[in-house]
C-alpha cells in the first residue's frame, strides 16, 4: 500500500486508500504529513491500525455514565461522577471531540483547577478524567489514552481528629436518648456513618457478641458497604452488649428493624443526625468541633492504645489492606509509652527463649524452664484483653 501528501490551503495532509476509501490524516506542516503517512503506512501493515469513531467530550461522557458508571458504582458514587462532569468537565471540554484531547491538555486543566480548589478534589478529578480516557481509548473512540501519563496531584492528609475517653464521657452524657446510644456504638465499634446507620437488630448475634456489618445506607437506600472487606463481623465489647439490649426496649417502632432509626422509625439521615444533633452535643458538651468520622478515628486509638493486633484492628475497621491503616495511624504508634511496651515484650520473650550461655543454672530453674507454661506470642492478645482496654479507657458509664 502507497499513500500520498496532499496539500489544502496551508495545511499538508496524508492521505491512503483503506477499506476502498481515502483517508485523510492532518499532518500540519509537509514534513508533519509525511511522519504521520509514515506512521499509518505501518499500522495498516501490522495490523494495528484501527476507525475512530468521532464522537464530543459531552457525548462521550454521558454514554458512559449510562452504560458503565451505572452498572459498577454505588450510588454515592455516581452521585460524585455526575457532579464534577456537568460542574467542571463539561463546561471545559464538552464540544471538544474525544480523539483531539491530549495530555498537555488534560494537564493544563489539572494545573489550573489546583489553583482553585483543594488537592483532595482535583485528585478526584483526576480519577475520573482517567477512567473517560481509559475506556475511550478501549472502546475505539480514542486512539491514544492521553490520561494514562496524567500526573496526579500530591494530597496532604489532614490531621485527624481524636476524643480522649474523657471528651467521650462529656459528649455522651450531653445527648439525648435518641442518639446516645448509636454515638456509643461508633465509638466501641469503629463502625463508617453510613454502615451505623443501616443497622438492623437482626444483625447482631447476641451469642458470640458480634456486630454484622452486612450493608451501608445513603439518602434512605440501602448499598454495598465501601469494599468487600467492609462486610465483616465486629467483635463487641461486653460493656455495649448490656446498652444495646436496654436501647433495643426503647428503640422506635421500625418497619424495616433498623437499630438506629429517627423518632418516627424511619431510616436516619446521616447530614440530620450530624447537624441537629451530634454537632449540637458537642456544642452542649463545650468541646471542640470534630467530625463524625473522628468516632471512628477514636475507636482505633484505643484498640492501639489496648496494645490490639495491627492486623485485627484492620480487620474489624473493615479496611481493603493492613497498608490503609498503616498509612491511616501509624503515626499513634509512636506514642513513647507505646514503644517502650512492645520493646518490654520482646524482652520478654527473648528471656524467655533463650538462656545467658554463661549463667550457672540450678536444677530448680532448669525444671521450671522446661514444664512452665508457653510464652504466648504477645502479638496475639486474646480478644477478651482487648477488649478490657476499650472498656476502661471508653466506658462512660
């Protein structure tokens, strides 16, 4: 197959008879045209070159969301996608078609929304634009994928917020009955809002005193929890076990046995419940604003502070990898007292292990060293310690 360069106007283009018909390939400048008939040449000689089919930015955007978005993201999720591409996609790049989108492009805009909001935000964004252009470029509406090479701005994770068990005390003893014992549920349980929220009694198991985390709830509808090591199974702590079951005799009447509803027994609204009364607690209690998520964060400073295996903690917040918790507070495991405890048992258990080669042993000692009891692994405390530690430093009671 020959191609050819031919000239309209200014503009130098390459030109080549695929399929019966000639296609033109702008090219800019002649020696442009002449890289670019170079590049097609071999294409169509290995097989790789491929139609692409013209179609906007807002065209494509909006096939997407329909028939992919929708079928493989929670709602919240969806929620967000349609937010940033009508607010901030569209309005810059909608009547653009998809194949003349480039990186520098993409970049530009990256460059100049930093400027304009928060990292954490553009870092959204960011993985949206990815996600458009990777299936773009799949779906043969891009022949490149001018995402993939996106730099992703850095985000400074904030500080997070934490109540000492003295904070919890005064915050539970300033909110009403409807909502106490759900607070104290996040606090003991680590437990997301949304998960709280969608709580139904029969997902308690009163026998082995396990909480199930089975589904989440945003704007009244019930979803999958955020991954699939949210759905777990929470070990209770036997000081909310006597609360719960008080709480479930006043409870609200609930059609769906939600364990947290409103006062009419309907499902609660999380922005309701944290405005009208869980910032109104805080305010009554004269502490500082915090988060709702800081209950969350405060229950996994006390499984750290009760000396709770990394891997267990990670596990009954329901993090995706032990990495997130790390990455999430590994900072509190530098407290001194802290550090000094783990370097105590390892002491432990290498005076346990292993004898001084020089040190005289009498017979006595020799016997004890062989018939005492195992050296437990101190990295593997039983659940009723743990839970012993959540107790005395979290029980308001």
């Amino acid at each position: 197959m020959t191609g050819s360069i031919q000239k309209k106007g200014k503009t130098y283009y390459a030109v080549l008879p695929i399929n019966g018909k000639r296609k033109w390939f702008k090219g800019g400048t002649k020696r442009d045209a002449e890289r670019v008939l170079a590049e097609k040449l071999a294409e169509v000689s290995q097989g790789s070159y491929r139609e692409i089919q013209k179609i906007s930015f807002k065209e494509f955007a909006t096939m997407w969301l329909k028939t992919h978005a929708e079928n493989n993201v929670k709602p919240s999720t969806l929620a967000s996608y349609k937010h940033v591409i009508n607010k901030n996609l569209v309005p810059r790049f909608g009547f653009l078609q998809m194949s003349d989108i480039t990186t520098g492009g993409l970049q530009v805009y990256v460059a100049e929304r930093r400027k304009a909001v928060a990292s954490k935000s553009v870092l959204n964004e960011v993985v949206l634009l990815k996600q458009l252009f990777k299936h773009a470029h799949k779906w043969g509406y891009a022949r490149s994928n001018p995402g993939e090479y996106l730099e992703r701005p850095k985000v400074i994770k904030s500080e997070i917020e934490i109540l000492d068990p003295a904070e919890v005390k005064l915050l539970l003893n300033s909110t009403g009955e409807l909502y106490r014992t759900s607070f104290l549920t996040a606090i003991l349980t680590g437990v997301r809002a949304g998960e709280l929220w969608a709580l139904q009694w029969g997902d308690i198991d009163w026998h082995s005193k396990r909480l199930c985390i089975r589904r989440s709830v945003w704007k009244g509808d019930f979803q999958s929890p955020k991954s699939q090591q949210s759905v777990r199974k929470i070990d209770l702590p036997d000081s909310l076990i006597p609360e719960l079951k008080k709480w479930k005799v006043r409870c609200p009447i609930s059609e769906k046995d939600m364990m947290f509803p409103t006062a009419e027994g309907k499902i609660t609204d999380h922005d309701n419940a944290r405005n009208r009364y869980f910032n109104s607690s805080l305010r009554k209690a004269g502490l500082r604003h915090v988060s709702f998520h800081s209950l969350r964060h405060t229950n996994a400073s006390m499984r750290i502070l009760a000396g709770q295996n990394i891997k267990y903690i990670s596990t009954q917040l329901g993090h995706s990898s032990v990495k997130i918790t790390l990455d999430t507070y590994g900072h509190l495991f530098n407290d001194q007292d802290f550090n000094r405890h783990q370097v105590g048992l390892l002491e432990t258990v290498f005076s346990a292990s292993v004898r001084n080669p020089l040190e005289k042993v009498s017979p006595k000692t020799e016997f004890e060293t062989d018939f005492v009891a195992p050296v437990r692994n101190p990295l593997e405390k039983p659940l009723q310690n743990a839970e012993k530690g959540l107790a005395a430093s979290a029980n308001p009671l």
